[in-house]
C-alpha cells in the first residue's frame, strides 16, 4: 500500500523466528509501534507494526537515511578461540570495519579452525548482531587465511598498499596513534600474542608495532580501544 505523496512506496515486510523474538521481547513491539530498521547494504529507516501474529510480525517500513560510512580500516586478525571470535567479530562490526582478514599464527590452537562459526553463514549472523546494535547496514567482508607466511608475503602487500600499516604489540616502544585520519591496515595477534618471526615478517611487510600502554588486553578488549583510538567519534 503505497503512500502516492512519499518518493519511495513503504515496504510491507514479516518478521520470524530470531527477529520475530527480539522485537516482541526486548523492544515489547505491538501494533501501532514505531521501529529503527535498515535494509541490509541499503538505507536506514522507520517501520509500524501493522499486525503481530503468534509466531510473526508485520512491519510497514519507509528507508531514507544512508548507513554510517564505514571505517577506512582493513583488520587483519588472528583467529580467536571461538567464543571470543563470535564477540570480536560482533564488536568489529558495530565499530564499522567493512574488511576483515581472519589468519593463522602460530599461537592460534589448530582446533580453532574446526570451529562450527567459521561457516560464512554463522559468521554473518554475528555481524548482523553488530549492525543491529549499531545502527548500520553495511556487512562487513570477511576471508579466512590459514597460511600466515603466503598471506604475508604474497597477498597483504596489496591488500595493505597505499595504506598506514600497523600491528598491535605490547612489548614496543611507539604508542598506538590516535585520530590517523588515514586509509589503515591493522593486525592484531592472537591470544599469546604474535611470536618474534611473525612480527618480524609483519615488519617486512611494513607493518609498525604499537601497543596500547603496560596493560595486556584480551583481543575482544583490546579490538574496540585500538578502533576507537585510530578513529574516534567514528
Ligand atoms: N602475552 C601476549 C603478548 O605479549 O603479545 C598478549 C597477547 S594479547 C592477549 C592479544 C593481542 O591483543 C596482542 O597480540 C595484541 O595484538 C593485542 N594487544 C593486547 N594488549 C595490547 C597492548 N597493551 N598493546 C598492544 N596490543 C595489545
């Protein structure tokens, strides 16, 4: 049913399952109610519930505001033991990184690779939480990589030309920059850190080392402080 005076006619669209759940449980959505919804890579908008069944819901929704722009940051992360992979992609994602690179290193337990999540599919449901929280539309792409040497020898030099490269490390002597205004390419080590080799390729690569002062952080932590420095108010 379209509104003949707006540019664009309004969307009829129902909600299910997960979806379904949240906005009858947190937002205690009824018919008549208004909602913050965005379509997937396209516009931010609003939607009425027209009608709430046992196991659905009806929204009418009208989209005119472009998604936050996203972060001129690509992350190269080493893979995290599951539980945490599913927060640190959620976090990343609410920050507005749109390019992620999730590789090997030699303190990444083998087993981690198996995990379940790692499916394309598992991994878009944690980053369509984090859109969600944010307020963004925009899926960020995400490629696995378990070779550390080809990756960072053969592909990272053009994944990361043109751009500031960085690779958070606590044992150095520069602090993490702040507000770099600038294209960057950022790695993040595993939990028992990088090893000497690999920050030494990293560093072949271009890659400086920076830490975040004399705390260690969990990666999950340390992830969102490292953003929020780079780009703050972002
Ligand atoms: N003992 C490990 C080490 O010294 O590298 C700690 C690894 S930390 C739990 C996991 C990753 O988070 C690190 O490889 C680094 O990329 C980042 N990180 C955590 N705390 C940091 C800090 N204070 N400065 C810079 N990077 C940090």
């Amino acid at each position: 049913s379209g509104d003949e005076h707006s540019e664009q006619p309004p969307i009829r669209a129902q909600l299910r399952d997960r979806r379904f759940q949240h906005v009858v449980e947190v937002h205690r959505a009824d018919v008549g109610d208004k909602l913050k919804v965005g379509l997937l890579d396209g516009k931010i908008g609003e939607a009425r519930v027209v009608e709430r069944g046992e196991s659905h819901i009806t929204l009418e929704a009208t989209f005119h505001r472009a998604p936050p722009p996203p972060l001129p940051l690509t992350l190269i992360l080493a893979l995290p033991r599951p539980k945490m992979l599913k927060r640190t992609i959620q976090h990343a994602t609410a920050l507005g990184v749109k390019k992620l690179y999730l590789i090997n290193a030699y303190r990444v337990e083998k087993s981690y690779w198996q995990s379940p999540w790692l499916a394309q599919d598992k991994l878009r449901e944690q980053c369509l939480l984090g859109l969600e929280q944010a307020v963004d539309t925009t899926l960020p792409h995400i490629e696995l990589r378990k070779r550390f040497k080809p990756f960072v020898e053969d592909e990272l030099p053009s994944i990361a030309s043109d751009s500031l490269k960085l690779v958070a490390h606590p044992v150095t002597d520069a602090p993490c920059p702040v507000d770099i205004q600038q294209q960057t390419t950022l790695a993040v080590g595993p939990e028992g850190g990088f090893i000497p080799y690999e920050v030494e390729k990293l560093q072949e690569a271009g890659f400086a080392p920076v830490h975040l002062g004399p705390r260690i952080l969990r990666v999950e932590t340390a992830l969102p402080v490292l953003m929020s420095r780079l780009f703050p108010g972002r």
